[in-house]
C-alpha cells in the first residue's frame, strides 16, 4: 500500500479552508494532521465541520512536530515569506498560496533558506492545473503547429473584490494578473519586455489605494514573440477566462467553459448558458490537482511543478508591470535583479 504524507495546512480562510476540504474529501495521497490558524475559532469551525482533530493557534506547534512531513500555506499574504522560512528551517517541504510576497527582497530571503534547507517548495498557481490550459502547453511545446508568435489572454473577474481585501492585496497586477503572468511563461516563455496600461473605470474607491480596474498589458517574449494579457475586475456577464497562442502553422486556444453547451432559440433570440460565477467554480479541480500533485512529489521525492524561481518571476512580472504603468514606458524585465 502506498503510503500517505502527513500534511498541516497553515491558515483557514477562504482559500485554507477550500484546500482543508480537499485534502479530507479527494486527496487519498495525504493524511492531514492537524490545522492552524491565529483566530483559532475559525480554524475550529472548519474541524468541526471536517472531522479534524487536532487544531492548533500557534503554527510553531506543528513544525516541532516531526511526524508532519509538509504545511500548507494559506495565510496573509504579508507572513507568507516569515512562515515559509520558518517551515524550512523545520525541514518541512511547503506548498504555500500565491504570492510568495509582495517584496522582492523578501522572496529572495525566503528562498535562500528554502534552497539552504533542500526542502521542496510549491508556488499556488492553480491554472497550470486547468485541463484546457495544460492542453494548449502541450500542443505548443510539442511543436506540432510550429513556433509560437502571438499570446493573448483574457482574465476578467465578474465582480471586485472587497475593499478590505483591496487594501492589502498588492495591487491588480499583483494579486490578480499575477495568474497570468505564470501563465504567460508556462505558455511560451521568458519575458524580454513589458508594457502596461490601465486605469479606474469600474471601482472609484480603489483609487485612493491607488490601484487600477482595467488594465492591458503588452509582451514581448524572449524567443521573439508577442502577447497581450488584458483583465478587468468587472465582467457583469460573468468570469471570463481564454487563451490563445498562435503559432506558425496553427492556433492553440482554450475557451471560457460553460454549464452546459446548450443554446436555446425564442422570440427573445438565441440564449447559452451562463459563465462560472467565479474562480472557486472555474478552477475548483484545479484546487485538487495541485495539492495532489505536491503531496505526490513530496511522497516520490520529485520536483515541483512549480518552484520558487517561477513564484519570483511572476511577482518580477507584476512589478515590472507596475513600474510601466507609474513611468509610461516599456519595462525590460532585466531592470530587476533575477537572483
């Protein structure tokens, strides 16, 4: 019989308690031990409802814990670098939520002490993980329809978050297009160059984070093709997510997937069904798969998926985007140190 990892996940929010439920209900590869989370009633909510039983406040408990072999990070986004470095110099290999930080300097301090400790990390990039999206990866990386010269994504919320989560998400290129940029290079690659646009159309009280809620963004790849990404936080008809690489000798594309494929004919017009309402909907296998798929490495001792190198240059991307928009210029992704 193979044997199951024991995992602890850190953080019992939203995305915590989504990944808790998973790893109980779908993951037979893991056996999770224990939860934790500072607000220890919300973490008990989610035992009780689960059947975990052992919950924790202080997540120092667990990494004292030799029988957990690996957490889970779903925190704050601001203690994510502190816990990852904590969970390593515990020799505790660690899947922790997107983004690693929002500071350089402190994603390169995290990952020094990941490397230093030869634990395995794992950025949450959970779309990799879509079915549709894989597919397209390997029709491009194969070759099959020639080399790739134009990307474009489309990523659009159907509703902004809330304020509170605004004020400390990092901004939209950060916390939202931050996906797409992961996407952009599991899709064609490197980024020599980028350039940025965008303004407040939607959500005037953003504003005063001085964040954006429409933004297009411009790629030039390192192999010589191009891309846009284009986002927005408000698509009032639903979550809109496609892709498409086109290539020389073909196209790749993934588009949004629907309810049903049904189409229904009046005197009104014709009518589809309607878009997921949003990402736990859209991507919720994807939850699954790229938990099942750490815990797996874990288990074979094989690489990640998804390292810290890939984590970096995602939020590298972002800030480069961040950078263009406040300068008005295109952004060369070698202006940022790539340690």
């Amino acid at each position: 019989m193979t044997r199951k990892v024991n995992i602890a996940v850190i953080g019992t929010g939203r995305m915590g308690s989504v990944h808790v439920a998973n790893l109980v209900r779908q993951i037979p590869e893991a056996n999770l031990s224990a939860i934790c989370d500072i607000r220890l009633e919300v973490a008990q909510a989610v035992a009780n409802d689960l059947g975990i039983q052992r919950v924790v406040r202080d997540y120092h408990e667990l990494l004292a814990d030799p029988s957990i072999e690996a957490v889970l990070i779903a925190t704050n986004t601001n203690t994510h670098a502190m816990v990852i470095k904590d969970a390593a110099l515990a020799g505790k290999h660690i899947f922790c939520e997107k983004p690693l930080a929002l500071e350089l300097k402190d994603i390169d301090d995290a990952l020094a002490v990941v490397n230093q400790s030869k634990v395995k990390l794992q950025v949450g990039f959970n779309r990799r993980f879509d079915k549709s999206f894989q597919r397209v990866h390997q029709i491009v990386t194969s070759g099959e329809i020639g080399k790739p010269c134009i990307l474009h994504i489309t990523s659009r919320d159907p509703e902004s978050p809330t304020t509170e989560y605004l004020r400390t998400s990092g901004g939209m290129f950060l916390d939202m297009t931050i996906h797409d940029f992961d996407m952009i290079r599991f899709q064609v690659g490197e980024v020599e160059e980028i350039y940025a646009i965008g303004n407040v159309l939607l959500t005037p009280e953003i504003q005063e984070f001085g964040d954006l809620d429409t933004t297009l963004v411009s790629i030039k790849f390192t192999n010589g093709a191009i891309g846009t990404i284009d986002n927005s936080r408000q698509a009032v008809y639903g979550y809109d997510q496609r892709l498409e690489v086109l290539c020389t000798d073909g196209v790749a594309i993934a588009n949004n997937e629907v309810e049903t494929t049904i189409y229904k004919g009046d005197r009104g017009g014709f009518h589809s069904a309607s878009l997921p309402h949003f990402f736990m909907q859209r991507y919720a296998p994807c939850y699954v798969e790229e938990v099942r798929q750490f815990v797996k490495c874990v288990r074979d001792d094989k690489p990640t998926p998804i390292n810290g190198h890939d984590g970096r240059m995602a939020v590298v991307l972002g800030e480069a985007a961040w950078k263009s928009v406040r300068e008005k210029r295109p952004v060369k992704i070698s202006e940022f140190d790539q340690a």
